[in-house]
C-alpha cells in the first residue's frame, strides 16, 4: 500500500503525560499536513509543510503541540502535556509538488486522554 | 482565505441525483474548488475539483456559474454507501480549510 500511513492507529494515555504520533506521506509528495478533528466538526488546520519548511501553522501549534518534518520525508506531531481536551482523531495528508488542493489522507491516529 | 458556507445535512433515497450547493462569496481569482468525502473514523478523500464551468469525472460532476461565487456538486443515483459527510473547499496550493461539511444520509 502506497498511501499515507499513520502510527499508531489508536493511542490511549494519562493525561499529563507526552505522546508522539508519526506520519508516512506519499513518496514524492512534498507537502504534508497535520489535523486534529473531534467528533461532528471538520478537520481542523494545525500545520503544513513543504519538504522540511514549516510553511504554516496555527496558534495551536505554539503552545504544547509541534511538529517536525526533518527530512523532508516522515514527519511527526508531539503533544506535551496531555489534557482530556486532547482527545481526538489526530489527521495527517500529503499532497504531490504540483496540482492545487488535491490532498491524500491517511486513516488516522485516534487519541484518547483518560 | 474564501469562507464556505453549506448545508449541514441533507437526507435523500437510493437511485436519486444529490446535489450539494456550496457559497463561497469572497472566492479568489487563483482559488480552486475542492470537494472531499469523508466516512466515519476515516480521512477525508478527495472527491472532484474544478475552477469554473463543469467538471466530471467517475464519481461525481462539479458545476461553477460564471461568477464563481458557489458551486454545486452532483452526485448521479446515489446508493447506501454515499451516506458520508461532505466538504467543499476553496483556496489556492498551501493549507486546506474544511468548514462543517454537509452530512448526507442516503435511505433504502
């Protein structure tokens, strides 16, 4: 399977406590996203790369939750600090150097804070 | 960044022609409009995008009046496993915006 991957698929932890999520975009694609959704909302902009370049994130982004994309390739979200607040479908998608908002997302990273 | 503005559920048969308006009133001259299908505990797919006038492909047709400032997306006979939620989107290459997405329940 080529598509987006995203690990783990569901992820249960205490709150206070750190978690990281990886994402495999499509090869060759250089931009890659981050989203967080939560139940009956559409999926919410956290950050976007180009290759390695931090191009755009939100004001979430500046506080407890980062990303990094250090290769250009994989990339990887942190959430320091869980709250129960937290919990939620955690979205990843890729999109190919050319074309406009076509975006490829994986299945997802399912996060629970008990 | 253009703001979308759809329904937020719409319920129709099995066989029958859906069609989902989206308003997007302050769209840009270098926007694209991108419409994606999401299922339940999965990511969104991409579904059909277009610039102006009308687009089809296997799954879907995306029709745009001249003036840009809506869209509407057609679903020809939809079956059970078009019930999903739908989300139009507007902008140019750079972060994609989904608003609350219409939810289409398709009955037997």
């Amino acid at each position: 399977d080529t598509g987006v991957s995203q690990d783990p698929r569901h992820k249960i932890t205490k709150r206070g406590q750190n978690v990281t999520f990886r994402c495999d975009p499509i090869s060759e694609h250089n931009r890659l996203y981050w989203y967080r959704q939560t139940l009956g909302q559409g999926p919410e902009f956290l950050t976007y790369f180009q290759n390695e370049a931090q191009l755009e994130k939100s004001r979430l982004l500046s506080d407890r939750f980062s990303a990094e994309r250090p290769k250009g390739s994989f990339s990887t979200l942190e959430i320091q600090r869980t709250e129960q607040g937290d919990s939620a479908m955690y979205l990843c998608a890729s999109s190919p150097p050319t074309g406009y908002t076509e975006a490829f997302f994986g299945q997802g990273t399912r996060l629970t804070v008990v | 960044l253009a703001k979308t503005t759809q329904p937020i559920s719409m319920d129709s048969y099995e066989g029958q022609e859906v069609n989902i308006t989206c308003s997007h009133n302050n769209i840009a001259t270098n926007d694209y409009i991108t419409w994606y299908q999401q299922f339940p505990s999965q990511g969104p797919r991409f579904i059909i995008q277009g610039y102006k006038t009308k687009v089809t492909n296997e799954v879907a047709s995306l029709f745009i009046p001249a003036d840009r400032k809506s869209s509407t997306l057609s679903l020809p006979r939809v079956s059970l496993s078009d019930t999903a939620v739908y989300y139009c989107l507007v902008g140019e290459r750079g972060k994609l915006i989904f608003g609350q997405g219409t939810e289409l329940s398709v009955k037997p």
